[in-house]
C-alpha cells in the first residue's frame, strides 16, 4: 500500500452503519463493475446496525472494512458463507475499493487480510467469487493470491449501458 495512505483493515461493527451506507451510495451503487443489489440502502439504520452485528458474531463469515481517518470506508472485503452444513465450507468472495484509491495497494492488503482470517478460522475450505471479464486488473489480483479459473460465464451481466458481458468464475481451495 502506498506509504503516505493511512488506512486501518478491521471487520465491520454495528456502528458503522452511516459510513458503510455513504460508501455503498458513492461507490457500490453507481459500478458497473460490481454485480449488486441496492437492498442496503432500503434498510433502516437499525437493521443494518443488527446486519453487521450479526456478521461480526458469525464463525464464517466477514465483512473486512478498509478506513481512512476513524469512520471513512474506503473499500470493502466480504466473505459470505452459509450456515448449512452442505455450503458452510464454502465462502463467497466480493471486493470494492474506492475509485480514489485503487492502485495503490488497498485491495492486495485486503485479500491477504482476509486469506489470513481464513486460515485462522478453519471453517472455510473454498473461497469463490464472479469477475467480469472485461475487470482484468481484479482478475490479477485474484491470480495472484491462488484463484483459479473455473468457468465462463457467457452473456452473464447487462452493463448499465445494456451491453450484455461475459462473467468468470474463480476459486480457490485453502
């Protein structure tokens, strides 16, 4: 990460409520890189802050904040498993960084973050996630902790364009 950026990694606790959602509003909602719904932005304050508590008390799951200064999120890790016994073992993977500060490390010092939790934990033994193809620098950096390439996904996501693109799925086995 760059030596003058000041950002501390640590998971997301009910009282980030307020950034959290001004982060989703600046930066998840208006990327046409990132599959996602706006349902955060539906919920109360109140039931986001019980969200991000559940996620903290989850064994397999987490939500990795990226902060500069005490309360501004500037990207994000998640790691979404079930609580199934079939899919427990299995985590879902999704990663934003700020359009301000992409390249400058913060996604590398996440995934190491976050890979490192999971080994720590030993409850997830996959890590999966979708990638559109187009997104060459997010499928570098997942190469470059161990992701494989699984599958294509052909005609997969509609840009907000309406050009119809071609998601990959990577995984990786820990």
């Amino acid at each position: 990460m760059s030596d003058a950026l000041e950002v501390t990694l640590r998971p997301a606790l009910p009282t980030d409520e307020g950034p959290l959602r001004e982060f989703w509003q600046q930066e998840v909602s208006p990327c046409d890189l990132l599959l996602s719904d706006d349902s955060v932005l539906r919920l109360s304050a109140s039931a986001l802050a019980d969200q991000l508590g559940a996620l903290y008390e989850s064994p397999n799951n987490l939500l990795l904040l990226a902060l500069a200064g005490p309360t501004e999120v500037i990207g994000y890790l998640r790691i979404a498993a079930g609580s199934e016994p079939a899919i427990r073992h299995v985590g879902e993977l999704g990663l934003v960084v700020a359009t301000a500060y992409r390249r400058q490390g913060l996604g590398r010092a996440l995934m190491a973050t976050a890979l490192d939790w999971a080994q720590e934990t030993g409850l997830l033994s996959r890590l999966q996630l979708e990638v559109q193809q187009r997104n060459q620098a997010a499928q570098q950096l997942y190469r470059e902790f161990g992701f494989q390439l699984e599958g294509h996904l052909r005609a997969s996501y509609r840009s907000t364009s309406g050009k119809l693109i071609d998601t990959l799925l990577m995984a990786k086995l820990l």
